[in-house]
C-alpha cells in the first residue's frame, strides 16, 4: 500500500512522471521499462511474488542499474530519478562486491 500511495500521488502531481521497476535477485535486474502508466506499474508490482532464496545480494548492482537507467538514450538531463527499495531477505545480508563507482556517480550529480 506504501508503493501505491507514493506511485498515485505522484501521478496526481504529475501525470507524466515515469516508473520502472527493479527486482533484486542475486544482483538488480530491470524488471519493467519506464511507463508513465501509473496504474500499469502498480499491476506489475502487486503481482511479484517471493522467488527463491539467493545466499547473497550485491548491492553495488542496484546502484549499477540506476545508473544504466539514467545514461538511456531517451533520459533528459532535466529528469529527476528517485529510487524506493523495498528489501524483505531476512537470510541475506547485502554487501557490496561490486565497488561503489556507481553510488559515487549517481550521488555526485544530487543538486
């Protein structure tokens, strides 16, 4: 419900705004591309169940994928990306292995 909240107001403001959805396995995999279909994208995410479990999350990998999303063809520089993570593993422990080149890259254009 927290999701859906955030996802309809947001639409409400702004009937343009755009969403994609991310699902972390053993690494972040885009799940959906970007729609501005508000009602679309919350069917999508209210329809992902539990998968299997994964010893290990990198997370370097999710910050990785933002920053793929943001250096797309169609991404404006006048674009705002915001993220929400949503992480239920009680059994894994993220870490990551993955360096934090990405985090770095995505934190250093915050104005």
């Amino acid at each position: 419900e927290c999701v859906a909240l955030i996802v309809r107001t947001k639409a409400r403001m702004r009937p343009d705004h755009q969403y994609a959805l991310l699902v972390l396995l053993e690494s972040a995999v885009l799940y959906s591309d970007f729609t501005t279909d508000a009602s679309s994208f919350l069917q999508q995410v209210m329809q992902l169940t539990s998968s299997e479990p994964f010893p290990t999350l990198d997370m370097s990998s999710c910050y990785q994928a933002l920053l793929d999303l943001r250096h797309a063809p169609d991404w404006q520089d006048t674009d705002t990306l915001r993220a929400i993570l949503l992480y239920t593993r009680h059994s894994t422990i993220p870490s990551f292995g993955g360096g934090d080149s990405a985090w770095i890259q995505l934190s250093s254009d915050i104005s």
